[in-house]
C-alpha cells in the first residue's frame, strides 16, 4: 500500500455466500490514471468496482481513498470524490434527459435542490460534449440503450468526481461513438480525473488505458502497462482461448486478433 496512492487496496477480499468472488486483492491508483479492468465473465470485475464505489463492503482487508477508510466518508462527501456508472441503471420513473442529469449535482446542494445558471452550464457543456444537446427534453425511457448510456456517463461526469467508475461504459454503442466517449474521457483525464473501466474490448483498452488489471478466478492475474499486460501468454491462460497480439502501427500499442478453433491444427486433425 503507497501512503500517497489516491487510492489503495490492500488484502481485499469478497464472498457472496459461500462463494468467494475477490481474494486478495492488492492494487494502487495514482491520480490522474486510467486503468482498463479487464478478465473473464464472472471474474469479479464488476463485485471490484462496487467495493470501490462503497456499495459493498469486503470481507477482509481495506480500501483507503486519500489515506482515510472508504468508509469514514457518507455518502454525499464520497459522492463528491467518485462518481459510478454501473453495468445496468433502473429507471422507474420518467425523467427527461436534462432532469435525470441535472441530478448529478446533488453532492453540492446546500439546502433544496435548485437548477441554477451555474448548474445549467455545466449540464448543457456535458451534454453537447456528449452530443445529447438534443435530447434535452426527452424521456429517459424513450430513448435508445446507447443514448442512455451516454445519458448516464453524462450525469457522472456533471457530478465531478476524483474518481469514476465505468463498468462496461461503451457496450451498448456503435464503433463512432464508442471513440468519441472514450476521446472525452481521456480529454478529462489530462484535466485530473482518474478512470477505472470495465472493458470486454482489449483493443479499446489497449488504446486508451495507462494502465492494465487482467483479473481471471477473483484474483489479479496481471497488472503493467498494455504492452506488459496484453501478451499472448497472459490472454490466452486467463480467458482460455487462443489469440494472436500484434503492435497497432499507428499507436505501437498492442493489437488482438480472436483465432477461431477451426483454424487450430491440433481441432482439425481430431477424428
């Protein structure tokens, strides 16, 4: 555990039940990283992040945001230091787009929620970054998975946090705007914001992620640098497929290539 780590983790582990799903799980952030959990289903990655975010809390171990216990913090202080986007978000009620975002400010609200000039700023800034400007006044429940999930980034970054939490935060959109919502969020990590995302795809978080947490069977598998962490050797044990890793010619970044089992000599030569 670093004592100037914005956050540490140290020994944590987390059962549901009988079964265990994270066991001793070591890991610093740095401010200003942006760190790519990436793994198997099932491998904890998910359990990880709601440790983080103060939803759960480990069985073993600690988790210390700015050298205090995550939880000295209740939870509007916690609010303004992390911000959480979650695999999947109920929405009971129906909010319009420009409300439900608006609600990312309520860790700065004093007395009675009000929508001030300032807030408004904010909101409409987030949006047209997002290029949601135009679903302003439309309801939640009426729009598209992807644009939600734009609309739910959106209510994370107005709340400015320290920290955000993104599980899986581009899955529901197509390739354009998967690069333009990481773009954003790596143009607001030069700004300070610290980033840890869920990523099913190891070509986006080889692109855009400082660091990488291979996590396979509820432990860290692996922990570096993309060109460190996205070998062959690593991919292949922790997600027991084959793939064959390249180098990006543009980035120099690591590249991975799927292989399908019917290109295995040893599958074809099977009676």
């Amino acid at each position: 555990m670093k004592k100037d780590a914005l956050l540490s983790i140290a020994g944590v582990s987390f059962r549901y039940g009988p079964q265990i799903v994270l066991k001793d799980i070591d890991l610093d952030v740095e401010r200003g990283e942006v760190i790519g959990i990436i793994g198997p289903n099932g491998a904890g990655k998910s359990t990880l992040l709601k440790l983080i975010a103060g939803y759960l809390s480990p069985d073993k171990g600690s988790i210390m945001l700015s050298g205090r216990p995550l939880g000295d913090y209740s939870r509007r202080t916690l609010a303004k230091h992390i911000a959480t986007l979650p695999q999947t978000l109920d929405m009971p009620f129906p909010y319009t787009v420009e409300e439900f975002i608006v609600m990312g400010r309520y860790p700065y609200d004093r007395r009675s929620f009000s929508y001030g000039i300032e807030e408004k700023e904010v909101v409409l800034e987030t949006m047209n970054a997002l290029n949601i400007g135009h679903l302003a006044g439309r309801q939640i429940n009426a729009l598209s998975e992807g644009e939600r999930q734009k609309v739910y980034l959106a209510q994370c970054i107005v709340q400015d946090p320290g920290i955000l939490l993104l599980d899986e935060p581009v899955s529901h959109l197509d390739i354009r705007h998967q690069m333009r919502v990481l773009e954003i969020l790596e143009n607001l990590q030069t700004k300070g914001l610290t980033i840890l995302m869920i990523l099913h795809d190891l070509n986006l978080a080889s692109e855009f992620c400082s660091r990488i947490v291979l996590i396979a069977r509820g432990s860290i598998y692996a922990s570096g640098l993309p060109a460190a962490t996205l070998t062959y050797e690593n991919i292949e044990k922790a997600y027991d497929t084959v793939v064959i890793v390249r180098e990006n010619p543009l980035s120099k970044k690591p590249f991975i290539i799927p292989v399908s089992r019917k290109y295995l000599k040893a599958d074809n030569e099977k009676p």
